[in-house]
C-alpha cells in the first residue's frame, strides 16, 4: 500500500496595516493668539480592527516655519496658543497613526490667526452718585486693559442713557441733560445714566 509521509508547512505572521487619512482639518479656521487650534482627520480609516487613531502632527506656517507638534493620546493634535502670533498663517501635516506606524502625512488647508481684542479696563466709577440734567459726570477709569497681540490700549468713553448708547463718544466728562435716551429725545429726570468704557 500507499502511505502518507511527512508534511511540510510554511507560515506568515500578519502585520500591522498603517491607517490611512483623506482629510485633514484645523479647527477653528480662524482664531486669535488666545486660541488652542486642532488638527484632525475628518476621514480616518484603518484596515486592522479595533485600532484606535494616535494621530502626530506638525504645524507651520504659510512661510515654512515649523511651529510644534504633538502626539495625541487617542484622537487630534493640539497647537497651543503660545506658538501663535497675529497674523499667522497655519497648515498642519497629520500623520495618521494607530500607535504602531504611521500613514502618508496629509496637509490641511491654512487657518488664520487673528486679532484678540484687549481686555476691559478696570475700576470704572460714575460721579458724582446722583445727578439732574445740569449735573456735569465724569466716568472715570483704570488703564488696566491688557493685550494679547502686544498692541497698543486705547479707550473710549460711552454714555448710555436706558439701555440707548449716546452716538460720539470719547469724552468722560458730559452734562446729563446734553444726554439722549433715545433718537432724538433728551435724557430727563427718572433716566439712568451709565459709562461705557471699551
């Protein structure tokens, strides 16, 4: 008869697939140089189940200068705030990641830092406390206001009477009765009167 003999066997070990990306996004599109910016993939996609995304990134600028990056522990990339400045433009490169290898990198289109407003003066007071229309007011302030972008603080003075903001503006000082309530209509006694100081 006829018998088997021994049999020869091969085997392969099956690696790890780098994930893939379509699209990456950096969110907010525009913010000022108080603003963390994300960087994501909006089309994420890995062959391997279970695999979660530990997407890096890089940022730069329109320029090419590389301003950081930062691997996520599951999910986007962070650039933070102090790595901005006014002006710049931002493309992030996100490089899809499942914590084993990395996918192609995908640049993402440009986000724009813009200005961030100061911030509010501090110690606004209103004298004298009560006052008729002849009554001269005065509003005044601190110039504690602060600002982000390294600009110059300026004020201006506005005076509101019931909710209404009096046109003009910049003078602190103004008598009541030269006040409008409305268009038109001169502040009277029973109004109140408040400063505004931006």
């Amino acid at each position: 008869g006829h018998g088997n003999g021994p049999e020869g066997t091969a085997d392969v070990t099956i690696q790890n697939t780098p994930p893939t990306c379509e699209k990456a996004v950096i969110l907010p599109t525009t913010g000022g140089t108080e603003t963390d910016f994300v960087c994501q993939c909006t089309q994420w996609s890995d062959p391997d189940a279970g695999d979660e995304p530990m997407d890096q990134c890089t940022f730069k600028t329109d320029e090419g200068v590389i301003l950081g990056g930062e691997t996520g522990a599951v999910g986007p990339c962070t650039l933070e705030a102090m790595h901005t400045e006014k002006g710049m433009t931002i493309i992030c490169t996100l490089f899809p990641n499942d914590g084993e290898d990395s996918g192609d990198g995908v640049e993402s289109d440009p986000a724009t830092v813009l200005n961030t407003a100061p911030t509010p003066p501090s110690g606004v007071v209103l004298t004298p406390e009560e006052a008729d229309v002849t009554t001269i007011l005065t509003c005044s302030y601190e110039q504690t206001a602060t600002d982000a972008d390294g600009d110059t603080v300026s004020y201006t003075s506005h005076w509101v009477v019931n909710g209404y903001e009096n046109p003009g503006g910049n003078s602190n000082i103004t008598q009541a009765g030269q006040l409008m309530s409305a268009v038109g209509v001169p502040a009277v006694k029973g109004d109140t009167v408040f400063c505004r100081v931006r």
